[in-house]
C-alpha cells in the first residue's frame, strides 16, 4: 500500500512516495515544486511514479491550489484527502477555542514532533516552531494536549512591513550580529531576534506550567536561519510535516 504524503506551503508544494502509510516506512521517492508549476506535475515528476495507494496531504493554501493539485491527481485511482485539524487525532489533543481553526500545517507538525518527543523516552512538554512565510510557536504539555501557540511575521513579512511604513526604506539582506552599526543589519538582526525571543518566552510558558524543562523542535523552510541564533537548545528537522502526516496516515488508513 504505497503512500503519498503532500505539503503545500505559501509558495512551495513539497510530496514524498513511501512504501506504506506508517512510521519509518521506507522513502521511495520525493520532490518539490513551486505552486505556479503545479500543472506540470503528472507530466513530469509524478508520470513514473508507483501508483500510490493511499494519500494525505496538508495545505496552507486555497481550495483553487488544491484543485490543480487533486487534477494532477487524475493519473492515478486514489482518493485525495486533505487534513482539518480535529479535537484529537494520532495522540495529541487539541486545545484551540475552536480545533477546526487551527492552521492544518501547525496540527500535522506538532503531531510529528510529539511522536518524535514520545520516541526520545518519557514525554517532555515540547515547544514546536515552524519558521516560514510566517513563524508559529506551539505548546505541548506532557499529556500531549496543545495548550495554545503564538503566530507572528517571518522574516521577509517583516521587512516588506518595515519597507512600506517607512518613508525612504529600502532594504537590503543584511547579517545577524549582536551591535548592529548599519541600517540593514539592524532590520535583519531585529527580526531574527524576534522570533528567538518569541520561542525563548514560550520555553518560559511552558516551564513554568508544566514543572518541567521542555524540549523544542524547529522546522521550516527558513529555520536553518534562526538556528545559530537560538538562545534554547532545539532540535532542526528538515520534514516534520511529512513525520506527522505518516503518523496519521497510520491511524487512519492501516
């Protein structure tokens, strides 16, 4: 029973082919496409693929980015299904005001990670950070219940913010650096210690409400820029989304 597993970011569609639909199942295949070059998909990367049996995928998008998706789909017989977050799924209970809400990315990501907490030994409260288009912060407790989360600009929102609310600005990449002495690495430095602080207090939180160190896991496409300025220690993992939709796909396809 081959597996296909889709993530659809904000401007990029990530998919990996496994051998079955449960942990550690192995990798056939995998690729990344960005969202304008979706219909090219079943002519190109996904025209000699195993047929897959079972599919789950998590999108940020659109229903319209999701129906070019499911079209490309058409090559083969199989059943799109699309992840919404629920009250409880693959052993993490959800404590948004309304579980439907939540972003579908955040809940697959922190299912991820908390199987992934679970495999280190005794669960340990655990603060999951995706930093992307935007940064979210989530808090686990050490029953697996999401106690709440913090959303907040990654770091290109925040320039192009910064560039049209401030007569003159312009904005060039700048380097990260403890004494800023020029314009851009002021900016570049302010954000990425933004978000640092952001995850350092909810360390913080969490300690303080569950008695105990938490872990923390950071994923994302721009996580690689956070990590040397992170004052907490934390995992970096490249798919944590692909970890969590395989955790769910085992719940509710094997």
């Amino acid at each position: 029973m081959t597996f296909l597993a889709i993530d659809v970011g904000n401007t990029r569609l990530k998919w990996a082919l496994h051998s079955s639909p449960q942990r550690n199942a192995a990798l056939l295949a995998q690729g990344v496409e960005f969202l304008e070059n979706i219909d090219r998909l079943a002519s190109g990367d996904w025209g000699g693929l195993p047929h897959p049996t079972r599919m789950l995928g998590c999108t940020v998008a659109g229903d319209a980015i999701k129906r070019r998706v499911e079209e490309q789909m058409e090559l083969w017989e199989v059943s799109a299904n699309w992840v919404v977050a629920s009250s409880f799924e693959a052993g993490l209970s959800n404590g948004y005001d309304h579980p439907a809400r939540l972003g579908a990315d955040r809940w697959v990501a922190m299912i991820g990670a908390w199987h992934r907490n679970l495999a280190q030994g005794p669960a340990r409260p655990l603060v999951v950070v995706m930093v992307g288009t935007a940064v979210t912060v989530d808090a686990i407790d050490t029953h697996g219940k999401f106690l709440g989360g913090l959303i907040l600009p990654g770091h290109g929102i925040m320039l192009r913010a910064l560039e049209s609310g401030t007569a003159g600005l312009h904005v060039p990449t700048g380097n990260v650096c403890e004494f800023p002495t020029n314009t851009s690495d002021a900016l570049t430095s302010g954000g990425t210690y933004a978000i640092a602080g952001a995850v350092e207090r909810m360390v913080q939180h969490l300690r303080a409400h569950c008695g105990e160190e938490p872990r923390c896991i950071m994923t994302g496409g721009a996580a690689w820029k956070m990590a040397p300025s992170m004052s907490v220690p934390f995992d970096l993992v490249d798919n944590l989304l692909f970890d969590g939709l395989l955790e769910m796909a085992a719940h509710r396809f094997c």
